[in-house]
C-alpha cells in the first residue's frame, strides 16, 4: 500500500501539527505582551521574562527531544505495520525523561541566582529572573510528560489530540496570565511577574492531564512503567544523545544571543526577547510542516518507500518556502503594530524596529531548515543532524557573532549572524538526502 502524500493528506498532519506547535511561544508570548505592559518595573520584567525564557526553553529542548525519538521509532513501526513491538517504548521513555526532570529542579533552584548572572543579569532584572524561575521550573516535568506524549501520538499518526491538549493549555494560559498578572480589584491582588510564572505552570500541568487522558482513552499504548526494557531502548537512549548534544549547540546559540542582547542595555534585551518570541512564533508555524515530514518520511522509511519519501520532500520544500514568504509579508504589514502589542516603551521599541525586517527575511529560509530537520528525525538520523548543528553554530554562528559585535552593530550582530546560522542548517541536509535517496528512488 503507497502511503498518500496529497495536499490534504499532508494538511491533515501539518495543521494540527502547527496549531499543537505554536502552544510553546504562544505561552512566552503571552507571558512578554502581557508582563510587558504591567504599572511597575514593566522594561526589567520583560527583560527577565526574555532571559528566564531562554534558559527554559535551553532545558526543554535537551530533554524535549523524547518527542522525535519516540515518532520516528513509532511511525517506523508503523510503516512495518508492526507497532505491538513497541508499545510499552513510550512509557519507559517518560519515566527516563520526567525522572531527568526531577533531578534538574533539584540541581537548578539553589542556583538560580548564578545561572542569570552568566546571562548577564544584574540588580532588579536578575532578581526578577530568579522569582519567576523558581515558580516556572516546577512545570517542567508536566511539559516533558507532554512531549513525550506528543510524540507517541505523532508516531501514530495522529496530530489532532495533540492539538487539542496544546490549544487548551495555550488558553487557559492566556486567562490566567490576565488573572493573576494584573489581578482581579478586591479579589485576587495583582501578582505581576510572578502571577506570569504561575499561570505558566497552571497550564502546563493542565496540558499533561488532558494528556494522560487522551493517550489512555485514545490508543492502546499503556502508561504503566514495566521491565524489561524494550528492545529499541538502546536505539531510542542513541538518539536523545545526539539530539542532546545537538540541543547543547542550539542552545550555544541561543546563550549568546541572549548574552549579547543583555549586555547591550535593558532596551536592547527588551527588543531582542521581542524579536526572539516573535522569530519562535514564525519557526513554530512552519514546523507544522517540518511535523508532516517527520511523521511521514519515518513511515515511509519503515515501509522502504524511497520514491514516495523524495516526492514528500519535494512537496513539502515547495509548501514551507510559500508559508515563510507568507509570514514575511505579514509580518511587514504589521510591522508597526507588533511592537506595540508587547511594550509603550519608545527606546526599545526603536531597537525592535531596526532589526525586525531581518528576522522577517529569514523566515523562508528558516522554512528549508526546519522542513529537513523533521525529515532526518522521522529518518532517525539523529547523528547527522547533531553534526549540521555543531558545525553551524561554531563555525558560522560564533565567529560571525563576534566579528559583527566589534564593529558595534549590537542586535544587527546576532541576527544576521542567526539567519547566516540557519542557511549553515539546512543547506547540508538538503544535500546529503538527495545524495541518498534519489540513487534509492530509481531502483523502486
């Protein structure tokens, strides 16, 4: 049976995909517009929310990658039309990564002062970013939970409860975030920062509630932990390491971009958190696409159908360049308007404006880039990917940084050096799987 790549096939995966996707900025987003225009200290605190920001998601993206290790061994398994193999995976892998989680708030929270100071983080910012990450770090094991159920389902081929599960934490978030930030006069006393963190958590653990209920309700996949382990442990452990070095060096990036911005002044890190959220936002809608590659090259791997991956690729090229240009021309009609969503301050949102055309530039590339990272997950060619990512970020994305910071062009320097870092992405990928497949494609 040729597996069906149509438009609406791949639309079907992709849009719930983008919609569960978009969850994760959607909850910084908020939490920047929102804390952005508080009555007190409303500059420091969207500075610490950009800066607690980066670290959270430094420590979500290392252990998040539970999610494509679990689809691509399920969509695998699935093409081999023999999922019962490994059903008792997913499980074993949230116990390893929630257990993980665990140890990380007991290893960060006496810390946190230390960890924002190598961010740069002084006086009022750095202790704002303290008191909103030791409340946030507590709904990190709820989000890794749901990852690791995201990406079973996403194995399965189903990303329509994940979307569910992601649009109701995303809008109890949004509630709570007005609630407990600004407060309820003579109800609930306005929180500020902190009622940001709060909210944040909230949601998280509503998220892996409904996630528990879906998996349990809608799958024959257990939750129940038990030995042995399954035989693709060993497979599924290999991944996450080199996803997880992969992640480090994603995070390099992110550290010094961060670092950077801080450094500059409280209006630059201010601009840049806004630029940053709003560049997440843009990745994220096109990785609903980059999802679809995912899902459907692993079971196209599994299923060893070699032309229908390279028509896939070709497809979902053409679709992700479309969307990133779509987002450039969105962001450029709205270019004026955005800024204002997250902040009155004149200062920083001159900064933001100097640099947003850039981040607007990038998003079609960004589209090749992600598109071919969701390929090699769903392919399980985790160590390539680790290698592309090394490579591109200290061979391109450091030096450029360094280079450009000098000649003082401040934010100018960590974006151009981030759009020079994505190309390093995703040009090396779109090389090396028409190197492999096509040859494959010819003899089926």
């Amino acid at each position: 049976m040729i597996t069906n790549i149509s438009l609406k096939h791949i639309n079907k995966l992709a849009i719930p995909a983008l919609i569960s996707g978009i969850s994760e900025p959607i909850l910084s987003i908020t939490d920047t517009a929102i804390v952005g225009n508080i009555s007190v200290n409303a500059t420091e605190s969207l500075a610490a929310v950009g800066i607690v920001g980066a670290f959270i998601s430094m420590l979500i993206w290392v252990l998040g990658q539970t999610r494509s290790a679990i689809s691509s061994i399920v969509s695998q398994y699935v093409g081999a039309n023999n999922i019962n193999a490994v059903k008792n995976l997913p499980a074993q892998a949230i116990f390893i990564v929630t257990s993980l989680s665990i140890l990380i708030i007991i290893g960060t929270y006496p810390f946190a002062q230390s960890i924002f100071k190598l961010y740069n983080a002084s006086d009022l910012i750095l202790d704002l970013s303290v008191d909103y990450y030791r409340i946030r770090v507590f709904g990190f094991p709820f989000t890794l939970f749901t990852i690791a159920v995201f990406g079973t389902f996403r194995g399965l081929q189903n990303t329509f409860y994940p979307m569910i599960i992601a649009s109701v934490g995303a809008g109890a978030n949004i509630v709570l975030d007005f609630i407990l930030v600004y407060g309820i006069e003579g109800y609930i006393p306005a929180m500020h920062i902190e009622g940001a963190a709060y909210a944040s958590v909230a949601a998280q653990l509503l998220m892996a509630l409904f996630s528990a209920y879906y998996l349990l309700n809608k799958t024959n996949i257990p939750l129940r932990f038990s030995l042995p382990f399954n035989n693709e442990i060993k497979r599924f452990i290999g991944m996450i390491l080199n996803l997880f070095v992969r992640t480090i060096a994603l995070n390099v990036t992110l550290y010094f971009a961060s670092s950077f911005s801080t450094s500059y002044g409280k209006e630059y890190i201010a601009a840049y958190t806004i630029a940053i959220n709003l560049w997440f936002l843009g990745a994220f809608i096109i990785d609903g696409y980059a999802s679809a590659g995912n899902i459907l090259s692993g079971k196209l791997l599994g299923g060893k159908e070699y032309k229908t991956l390279l028509a896939l690729s070709n497809k979902l090229i053409k679709y992700g360049v479309i969307i990133g240009v779509i987002i450039a021309l969105l962001g450029a009609l709205l270019y004026y308007p955005l800024g204002t969503i997250f902040t009155k301050d004149r200062e920083v949102l001159n900064e933001f404006y100097n640099v947003f055309w850039v981040v607007l530039l990038m998003q079609p590339l960004c589209a090749l880039a992600f598109i071919f990272d969701g390929i090699f997950k769903g392919l399980g060619k985790m160590k390539t990917l680790r290698n592309v990512l090394l490579l591109s970020t200290f061979l391109v994305f450091i030096p450029v940084l360094f280079w450009l910071d000098r000649l003082d062009y401040k934010l100018f320097a960590i974006f151009i050096a981030l759009t020079l870092w994505i190309i390093a992405r995703g040009l090396p990928l779109i090389i090396k799987f028409r190197k492999e497949f096509l040859p494959l494609s010819q003899k089926t």
